[in-house]
C-alpha cells in the first residue's frame, strides 16, 4: 500500500506548472475523432499500447494503472473526481421506509476494505453526500462507521429482532423476505458486479437475505424509472455545484422518470432543500447545502461508498492535452488543442469503455453516450479546466438582475451570443434557437433538463444575439441551470412529436448528415455498434481561425 500511496502521489502532482489560456485556443485541429468501442479492460490496454487507440478514461483496476506507469510511451493522469457511488432503497415500500434499517445497513458495510480490495487506494471511501472535490463538501455529518454489533443494537432498540435461523424480523413480528439488489452486468462492470456481491454478504450478515440481480444497464435505469426495485447500484458523475441534491431528494423530483429515485419525502428536508435551490447568495448557498448534507447523512436515502478518482491514459504521440487537479486530460479542451507529436494529422482514437446507448440529447441519460452528445451540442456557457469559474460558450457575455417587489423576487439573466454562429447544416444559430430550446425543455418536462427549466418565468429574444430569461425567485444556480443546457436547433427540434421516440442518428437530414445537428466542435457522420462512432471536424466552428 505505501507504494500504491507515493504511485498516486506521483500522479497528482505530475500537472503542469503554468495554465493555457483557453480563450485563446484555436480548433479542433483534429480532422477526424473516433470513439472506439472497447469494452474488455485488458483489450483497452492492449489497444493503447499497440497504438490503436491514444486515450483510455476511466481506469480502475490498480494493476492496470501500475502497468502503465512503466511505460515510457504512455501519459498518465489523475485527480479526484465528482463522482459517487451509491446503494440506494426503494423507500416507497417496506421495511425501506425504516430509517432505523438503513442505517443500520450502513454501519455493516466496510467501506474502508471496499477502496482497499478493489481499487487498491485509488478511491476515496465516502460517507457524505458530496464528494470531498466539491466547495460544498461537508465533512462533518452524522456517520454510521464499520460497526456490525452497533448495527444489531441499534435494530434491537427499535424493536427488530432475528429468529432461530438468523433472518431478521421487524417490529411486527413479520420475518424479512428475500430482497434483490440491481447491479449492473459482471461483463460491462466487473468491479461493480463483485461490489455487489459484498453488499450482500454484508447485508446478510446483519440476517437480511439479499440477491443480487445483474441486469444490463438500459434494464436497469428502466426498472429504477419505473420504481421497480428494492435496492440498487448507482455511479453519479456530478456537478461543481451543490444543488444536484435538490433534483436527487426532493419530494417534487419523485416522479416516474425523476431524478429521486429512492422515492425519498421529507417535509423538513424539503425546506432545506428549497432554501438551498433558492439561495440568494454563496453564503446563504453554502448555510444549506451544509445543512441538506447533515440531515441526508441522517436520513440516508442512500448509503455513499466511495468516490473515485478519475485516471486516464493517453499516448505520447499525441501532444497538446490539457490537464490539471480538477480535470484529466479527457475534456473538451484538450480535443480543441491535441495535435500528432510528429507527422502529418491522423484520426485520433478514443477508447469508449461502453456502447452508446441513445443519442437522442432529449433521451440520454449515460456519461456514454454525452461523451458524444457533449462534442455536437453547446451551452451559453463553458466551465474553466483550471478553476471551474464560468467562461463564455456561445454566449460572450452575460448579466445577471435581481428584479421584482420585495414580496416576489426574481432573477434576469440576459445572454449575448457571439456572432457568425453556425449550426453543422450551415443555418445560422440565433437567439430564437436558444429561446426555442428552453421553452421546449420546460414544456415536455424532460427529466434530465426539467430541474434547470422549471422555475422559468418567460424567455425573449428582442434581436438574433440577445436572449433574456425570467426566472420565479432568486437563486444562486439560475446562471448555470440555463447557461448550462445544451443548446439545439429550432429547425429539427419543432418537428420532433415524442421527445422519448426521437432517433436523430438514424434520422435522415440530408447532405451526409443525420438529425444529430449541433454547432459544436465535431458533427456526427456514424455509429457502428460494437465497432465506432466516427466524428469531424465542424470547419464553422466559432473557435477555428477565419479563413484569411
């Protein structure tokens, strides 16, 4: 383990000295990026040092990552990451809905042992609701440490107790049935496949008979959509900011498709909740996402396991990547800037560790498939690799007002875009598509979006660059819900009857092109399941150079 510690020091602090200026960068200079699907973790690696593919994300196995760290033609990086991993309850049904229970459940599981065995260090084992790279962290919150004796007293003195064969039963007299807890497949997953065997074993060690039920991941969300569960194994890739606990333990967000997936309600919590949506201030933001994170701690909805670091590899015979301690080099930066070390421009291969499956951006709910998305489609605003501060997107500039009497509040924002703005079809972007995109996101209540639009009063383009947005109340967030979305294109997106039905990759749009248009970066030419999805350059691109 010590050489485990200095290996993941090494890579921590293996960032550059000085920050690229990303204003200022121009491209992509790539011609071509194909996301090649691989989804065996040794072929990864054997795609990358032979030189098949020059990126792999998502690193996990420590064997893995040590095995490249002795390569001397492989970059290796690593920062911690937004991410959570999760064991969530179907509180809609009992015995979840006893909270003396899940807590319970939380003090059998040794999360300590989990970041050991099976990611030998390169995790952080969690027991807040934030994880610790988030300003918002709250480090003291109740916490239901390693404790299965503590586990067993605390149910005894609820009333819970175990019959002649070790099962549990509940205050009522009534024996616990066998439960399932939904995981995804071994094949797609295997770290998350033996995490779940673990809980088991856990959780029947306290005299709960548990199954696991691997299922593959689209069956998964489906059945967790659907309500459909009594337990379940969840990764979060979150935000910088705080207020993805509202859409995740809101009672408003427990609907079918909803983003409160254990069904959680709880009066007092909502309160919270709603202050720290509705937060005036930073101070006021940082009061209750404190608040939110002791009482979640309390309540737990979810039990967090662990947060993992975000390690990726890429190949020497590229140059060009950005990269610093709070993004790898996996980012959109990098793709505007990486060029070969040596030799004429090539297709750069990125390893996708999964097949993409739904780019439909009203529909696609996995980091899969907004690897892709997040290429075509852009928002108002960008995020700074070096500090995460705000940075323009298409918008140049932007205000934000506090408007209203004393008694109803509200908040202004007004977007300048950038001029000559491109849609990949060559129709120009304008401040009707952006107005057009809000109003539809609010008015089919898509989940995924629904959480940013739902407090929009009105939205008003008085010219083809300016874009105004009323939202009810004052909230700190309004600014990076709306300027956060991604923007799509009026023209294809009016003609869509069912959001959830849309297929713009297989839809027709002419000239080579399919209904997936943004004004991103890169445009979508093809997906071959089980073999690429092919990308190009968007010669329009508002960062390339103009043409003299």
């Amino acid at each position: 383990m010590k050489a485990l510690a200095l290996l993941l020091l090494s890579l921590m602090t293996a960032l550059p000295a000085w920050a690229i200026d990303v204003e200022s960068l121009r491209g992509p200079r790539l011609e071509e990026l194909y996301f090649v699907i691989v989804r065996d973790s040794d072929a990864q690696l054997l795609a990358l040092e032979r030189g098949t593919t020059h990126l792999v994300t998502d690193l996990i196995r420590p064997v893995d990552i040590e095995r490249l760290t002795r390569r001397d033609d492989v970059v290796l990086s690593l920062t911690p990451a937004f991410h959570m991993m999760e064991m969530g309850f179907n509180l809609r049904r009992s015995p979840w809905d006893r909270q003396e229970l899940r807590q319970a459940i939380a003090s059998v599981i040794d999360r300590e042992g989990i970041v050991r065995d099976l990611f030998g260090g390169y995790a952080l084992a969690l027991e807040t609701f934030l994880p610790p790279i988030s300003p918002y962290f709250e480090e003291q919150v109740p916490r239901f440490g390693h404790d299965v004796d503590e586990a067993r007293n605390l149910l005894a003195r609820s009333g819970w107790s175990w019959d002649g064969s070790n099962r549990l039963v509940d205050p009522s007299g009534a024996p616990l049935e066998p439960v399932r807890l939904l995981s995804p497949l071994a094949q797609v997953s295997p770290t998350t496949a033996e995490l779940a065997q673990r809980l088991a074993l856990a959780m029947e060690s306290l005299g709960l008979p548990v199954t696991v039920d691997p299922l593959d991941f689209p069956v998964l969300v489906e059945r967790l959509n659907s309500h459909d569960f009594d337990l379940f194994l969840l990764a979060w890739s979150l935000t910088r900011d705080p207020d993805n606990l509202f859409s995740f333990f809101h009672s408003s967000m427990d609907v079918k498709n909803g983003y409160n997936i254990p069904g959680l309600r709880d009066a007092g919590l909502d309160a919270i909740l709603e202050r720290l949506r509705f937060a005036p201030d930073e101070t006021a933001a940082r009061q209750a996402a404190s608040e939110a994170q002791k009482a979640l701690a309390e309540l737990v909805p979810v039990i967090p396991l662990y947060s993992r670091y975000s390690v990726t590899a890429h190949s020497k015979a590229w140059t060009g990547f950005i990269s610093s301690e709070k993004v790898t080099p996996d980012n959109l930066w990098s793709l505007l800037s990486i060029e070969p070390a040596q030799g004429p421009m090539i297709p750069f291969r990125w390893n996708l560790g999964e097949e993409p499956r739904n780019l439909n951006p009203l529909a696609a709910g996995s980091a899969y498939d907004w690897q892709i998305l997040g290429l075509l489609y852009e928002s108002l605003l960008s995020v700074d690799p070096y500090d995460l501060s705000d940075r323009p997107g298409l918008a140049e500039s932007w205000t934000l007002e506090r408007i209203g009497e004393e008694d109803k509040r509200a908040t202004r924002l007004t977007f300048r875009l950038r001029p000559d703005l491109f849609w990949h079809d060559g129709k120009p972007l304008t401040a009707r598509d952006v107005a057009f995109t809000l109003e539809r996101l609010k008015a089919l209540e898509v989940p995924r979006f629904f959480d940013s639009v739902r407090d929009m009063a009105s939205v008003n383009s008085p010219d083809e660059r300016t874009v105004v947005v009323t939202m009810d109340q004052v909230s700190f967030w309004h600014l990076h819900n709306i300027g956060g979305l991604p923007i799509l294109p009026a023209h294809i997106l009016e003609k869509v009857d069912s959001w959830r039905d849309w297929q713009p990759a297989t839809t027709d749009h002419g000239e080579g092109l399919t209904e997936l248009v943004g004004s991103g970066p890169f445009v979508f030419r093809e997906y071959r399941p089980g073999q690429y999805v092919r990308l190009t350059r968007f010669d329009r691109y508002w960062r390339l150079p103009l043409e003299p």
